[in-house]
C-alpha cells in the first residue's frame, strides 16, 4: 500500500507533560524523516486547537510521539480511537499497562523475567503512617542502594539513586513532585542497556541492543538529552549470549503487555549475565541521543523508511 495515496500523516508531539521539549525534538526528527520519504506530514501540538485541526482535514494515519502523561497513558490513543484514526503505536489499554510502572513489572515478573523488587507508596500513606517509620521498614525489607521514581512518567525525571538512608527522603520528596505514587526498587549493578522493538508485516523483531554510559553514573534527564553527556555503544558490549537474552527479554516485554508497532525496554545486566527489566517506553524517544534511532541505524535501516513501513502498517489495521 502506498503511503502517498492514502493522504496526510500527522504527527502529535508535544503537550503539556514535563517532557514538552523532548516530545517535540522526536516530532519534528520523524517528521523529517518522513518527509524524505515523500510522505506529506504535518506536525500538531495537543492542545484546545487539535479536536478542530483533525476534523478540518482528517489524516489517513496519526504517529503519537507525546512523552509522559496522557502521550502514554493510553488517553490520547482513546481519542483517535474514537475519532476512527489509524495511528502508529500500542493500543490504549497496553499504554495503560505499560505507563504503570508496578503493573508493567508485575506482568512481566509473571512472564519470568527478572525485575527488582520493589514497594510502591503513595504519598498520603507515606505521609499517614509517618515516614520515619515507613522509610524504616523500606530500607530494612529492600536494603541499599535503592531506585526511587515515580510510578508514571518517564526520562529519569524525580528519579534518584540512593545510596544512604538520610538521602531516601529527599528522593522521596523528588519523585512526589512527579506524581502521588513512588516507586522503590532494589539497585541492581551492571550494564544499562536498550533494547528497540519494531514490528513489520513478518512480526515483531528486536533491534541491536545498546549500551548506555552515562559520564556522571546515573542516566538522568540531562544525560539524556545532552549531547556529549552520555557514551552510547551498538551493539553492546556483551556476549552473544547475553545480546540474544537482551533480545528476547525485550520481545518478551512487548508481547506480555500486548504492545504494538514499536517499544524500547530499558534493562540492567547483572554480573551473571542475567537481564534486569527496568521498564518500557510505548513512544520511544527520536531525538538525536535517543537510543531506538541509534538502534534502528545500527541495523542498517533508515528512521523515515522504518516508520513509513509502521504508518502502512496503521493504515491497514484501520
């Protein structure tokens, strides 16, 4: 199916979640993208003026690339849903799944893939039972170091390693500032790594596995985001062995979930060689330190091609 018959591709990039300007770098990179390819594409913002933009000239496919908040939750995707729209990306009940930090984890622990143990606490138990007390009982059950984050959201933001049971309330208070719910997980030791799914008409195929070196230790937002702050290496340095469970622990995650077209599972690879699962991205980041693009390259495939070939994809299924 050509994409050129079939109309205008309108990306959605960015909103109004903390990650506006990472949403908006990956818009307008896939949206270059596709232009290259020949595909006529628009970019919009999510905001009073959408509803009225995709009713005046409806697309024939939309490619949500709106990070944190309702970009994954699964609430825009029920919008363009209702709107009969094709669009790239997993359906809204999996974003729910997947945007949950506790139930992604518990979905896929069940499946057999190792995740940290962990303690999810809203603020107002936290905040009832005193937290003193509480942070007490975390500490003792999970040990330390710990990862503290919020339970939605993503890009590192109110993520902390802790280290030292006096810096556990101030990590706490970070990832509050985020959300009602944190998430407190065992540190796990090793390589960080990303693995990219990308689905095409044979099924879904994982994409080189990257490795992730943060120059200050810790994959933050600015180690993210800015260039020279992080060393990236595809594929990993790792064993074959340890690349294909990379591999199938990312194929594993988007199928467990239910995701669709394409996902980037963030893991750890302990000493042992066993992969960690972190969590899951359903609208991987396209800026230019992203991962899924370093990936997509490393395959020997072009960014604009791959996601032409997922907008035919979209198109079929609507």
């Amino acid at each position: 199916m050509s994409i050129a018959s079939e109309g205008r591709v309108v990306v959605l990039a960015g909103g109004l979640s903390p990650e506006r300007d990472v949403s908006l770098r990956s818009g307008r990179r896939v949206a270059d993208a596709l232009r290259v390819t020949g595909v006529d594409v628009g970019v919009l913002d999510v905001d009073a003026n959408l509803m009225a933009n995709l009713a005046a000239q409806p697309p024939a496919c939309v490619v949500p690339l709106l990070h944190g908040g309702p970009g994954e939750d699964g609430a825009i995707r029920d919008v363009l849903v209702a709107l009969g729209l094709p669009f790239v990306g997993s359906g809204p009940s999996a974003c729910r799944r997947a945007f949950d930090k506790p139930i992604a984890s518990s979905l896929v622990g069940a499946a057999g893939v190792a995740v940290p143990s962990s303690m999810a606490l809203p603020h107002a138990t936290f905040r009832e039972l005193g937290a003193a007390a509480v942070l007490d009982a975390v500490v003792a059950r999970l040990g330390l170091p710990l990862m503290v984050k919020p339970t939605r959201g993503g890009s590192s933001l109110g993520a902390t390693v802790v280290r030292s049971a006096a810096d556990l309330p101030s990590a706490m208070v970070a990832a509050y500032a985020y959300g009602d719910i944190a998430l407190i997980e065992s540190f796990v030791h090793g390589t960080e790594v990303a693995v990219s799914v990308v689905e095409d008409a044979a099924g879904a195929r994982a994409l080189p596995v990257v490795e992730v070196v943060p120059d200050g230790g810790f994959y933050d937002y600015g180690a993210r985001y800015t260039a020279g702050a992080t060393e990236f290496v595809t594929p990993a340095r790792l064993s074959d062995d340890v690349l294909a469970a990379c591999a199938e622990t990312a194929l594993t995650v988007h199928r467990v979930l239910g995701l669709r077209d394409w996902s980037r599972s963030d893991l750890i690879v302990d000493a042992a060689g066993v992969p960690w699962y972190l969590e899951v991205n359903v609208a991987p980041g396209m800026t230019e330190t992203s991962t899924y693009p370093q990936a997509v390259l490393a395959a020997g495939l072009d960014l604009g091609a791959v996601t032409a070939s997922l907008v035919d994809l979209a198109i079929t299924r609507g």
